[in-house]
C-alpha cells in the first residue's frame, strides 16, 4: 500500500532554503527532500549507488550529498557530481547515475511523496479536502510545537484511537463537561477524505440532565483544554454570550485579530471546534481558526509499534516573515505527554489514549475470535479506512 499513495513527508516551513534537506523515512524507505533553487521541492532516494550507504541521516542544509563512505557525491539536484578513484568505473560512464526520485506534492504547505508514476495527481487523491479547508489556509501557518513518540502498538491501531470521539465517557471524563463527545458528526467522502466534528464549549449528552449552568462550562474548559485563548481559571461569561461563544470570542482576539487578521466573518464553529480530517492513511490535519494539530502515524520500527507525531500549527503573524519551524521533539519512553508544558492539558489527554494502546494491541493479538465490532455511526471513519486499505491490498499492481 505504502508505494502506491501520497504520504504526507514534510511541512514547508522545514526547508524553507534551497539546499535544506528533510530525511524522511517510513517502511524501510528513506527520502531526501530538498528545496531547489528554483524553489521547487524533490525527493531523491535517500541511498549510495555506489554500494549503498544511506546518504545522510539528519535533517539540515546541503550543499551537495557526499556519501561519508567512500565519497561517491551528488548535487541538490540529484545528478552525481563526483567519484573518488573514477579510473576505477568506466562502467559507469554511460550510465545514468542519478538518485531515482519519487513524485512530490504540495498543498497548503504540507509536502508529499508518491512513489507510483500511476497513482492520481494529489488533487484528485485529497477531494475534497481542499474545498474543506479554503478559508482555513494552513499554508499561513507553521509548526510552532512537535512532538513525536514510540507507543507500543500498531499505527492502525494508534490512529484509530483517534477517529471517534465517543470513548472519552471512559477515556477522558474531564473532557465531557464541554464537550459534544457522543453527538459528534461523522462524514466519510471518496475513499481517502473522512472526519469527525466534535463541537467544544458545550456540555456531552451524558451531562445534559445535571443542572450545570454556562459558567461550570467554561470553568472546566479553562482547565481542560490546551487549545484555547486565555485558558485559566476564574473567567467570567460576559453579558450576552454563552460559552460558547465567549470561548470563541477570546480565541477569535487571540489567534486571528492578535496577529493582524480580520476575524468579523469567521464563525464561532471555526474557532473553536475540532475538525479532526483524516487523509488515507496517516495524515490528520484539524480544520479552524485556533492553532490546527496535526497527526502523523508511522510504524516504527515494525508493525507492532508506532510512532505518532502531535503538531500545533500557529498562524503567521499577517505582516510578519513565516517564524521559523519547531523541531521535532522526541519523548523517550517513560517521558509522558504531559511533560511537554506547552500544550497544556493536551498532553494529559494523549497520555490517557496511549494508557489503552498497547493493551489493544496485545488483546487483539490475543483475541479469541479474531473479531472487533464497529458502531455503525460513530465509528464510521474505522471501517471507511479499513474499506479503503482493503482496495489498496487487492490491487494487482
Ligand atoms: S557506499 Fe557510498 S561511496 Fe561507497
Ligand atoms: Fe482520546
């Protein structure tokens, strides 16, 4: 499957120069994308013709691809340059000694990569994700914090945790007082396109008969949520607003007029809600206004691990350069989400998911039945991935 689609490989604020290198690697294969002259990005195979070193092995500016073996070098444009002891080769005189390149894309400042020369353009493979996200221009925006993390389970399985809402009745009960966890929308378009919309800043069903009034909702979104404006404790609901829209209000000031936006036509939706769109099948950008996670899963090293990276776009300032992108940081094994204090308390909502993770991926090796049953509608974007993989397997090709 991997081969055959578009994989989400970099973010354009990464290699913003020419010469900047991106390594990125997935499935046993390793790429060099690199910014050109010209602008334009390539991905060359990150691998030594000569007898096959990888090339490089960090992230960072190049000015040529000198293999640190024997020396073999090629330029940023992937045409070989040099080969120490040439005398040595004239077999390769004749030959084409250029780094094999895969097909690149991009789209609202993400990069991708196909290797197939037969696989639909990217415009055709992410309908109609662009018409989704018009006003939302992520191309404005730029990696302001990533995090990445080994879990000890399969990437399906870890970015399944992630396509419904409902199992925070269980998972994170902090979230239900301003949270619409059960009565989240669900749409699935084409095979690639799937999302859930989880409204933020009103009470789950399961709370609805409790009496709470407006204030207890914000009052628990300012402790639970490390994706809002302003998110302390003792803010009071002004006159004429729910908290709805005075959550909505201070994210609006903050997040888009702050920065030099105009925010008078954006709605309350888009500044506060979660649109969580998959795109088959490990790339999860959130639609809105407030700062947009991104999700990456990859198996890592093998298929009984994954590794997940959690991005928080920020907008640029409108009049300002594009700030220049977070790096990845890399939790180690018993460092928790949390420890990352930046996002708040979303890191104690990955920390609880990944409390599941393993243990589902050791009860479905286990399983008796080799069975799971799916919901029919909240867990509609499961089976739509699973559908769609499926056409991928069958292939012939
Ligand atoms: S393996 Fe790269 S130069 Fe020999
Ligand atoms: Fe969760």
């Amino acid at each position: 499957m991997w081969p055959a689609i578009w994989q989400f490989a970099a973010r354009q604020e990464e290699l913003p120069e020419p010469g900047d290198t991106v390594v990125y690697e997935n499935v046993g294969k390793s790429w060099l994308l690199v910014r050109q002259d010209d602008g334009s990005v390539r991905a060359f195979a990150n691998v030594c013709l000569h007898r096959g070193r990888k090339l490089r092995t960090s992230s960072g500016p190049a000015e040529e691809f000198e293999c640190p073996f024997h020396g073999f070098t090629w330029a940023t444009d992937g045409s070989l340059k040099r080969v120490p002891c040439q005398w040595d080769f004239p077999h390769l005189m004749q030959k084409d000694m250029s780094l094999p390149e895969a097909r690149v894309a991009e789209w609202q400042g993400f990069i991708f990569i196909n290797e197939d020369g037969k696989a639909p353009p990217i415009e055709e493979y992410l309908s109609p994700l662009d018409e989704h996200f018009k006003r939302w221009r992520l191309d404005e925006c730029y990696t302001a914090l990533w995090v990445g993390k080994v879990i000890h389970a399969n990437w399906k399985c870890v970015s399944e945790a992630f396509m419904e809402a409902w199992h925070s009745i269980i998972t994170h009960p902090q979230l239900l007082p301003f949270t619409a966890d059960a009565n989240s929308k669900y749409n699935v378009w084409g095979d690639h396109v799937n999302l859930t919309l989880t409204p933020f800043g009103v009470l789950s069903p399961h709370l609805q008969d409790q009496g709470h009034d407006e204030q207890f909702i914000v009052d628990s979104f300012a402790r639970g949520s490390g994706r809002t404006a302003q998110a302390n404790e003792g803010m009071q609901i002004p006159e004429g607003h729910t908290a709805r829209s005075y959550i909505a209000e201070l994210n609006r000031q903050q997040f888009v007029e702050a920065l030099g936006y105009d925010g008078a036509d954006l709605s309350d939706s888009e500044m506060v809600d979660a649109f969580t769109y998959n795109v088959f099948p490990n790339f999860s950008p959130w639609g809105g206004f407030a700062p947009n996670v991104v999700y990456r899963w990859r198996p890592w090293p093998d298929h009984r691990s994954a590794l997940m990276e959690v991005r928080l776009l920020g907008r640029k300032p409108k009049d300002g350069p594009m700030p220049e992108a977070a790096e990845m940081r890399f939790l180690s094994e018993d460092e928790p989400w949390d420890t990352v204090q930046e996002w708040g308390q979303l890191g104690y909502v990955f920390d609880q998911d990944m409390e599941n993770l393993p243990y589902v991926q050791e009860g479905m090796e286990a399983s008796a039945n080799g069975v799971l049953e799916l919901g029919n509608y909240q867990e509609s974007r499961i089976r739509h991935f699973h559908q769609t993989m499926d056409k991928y397997l069958a292939r012939e090709d």
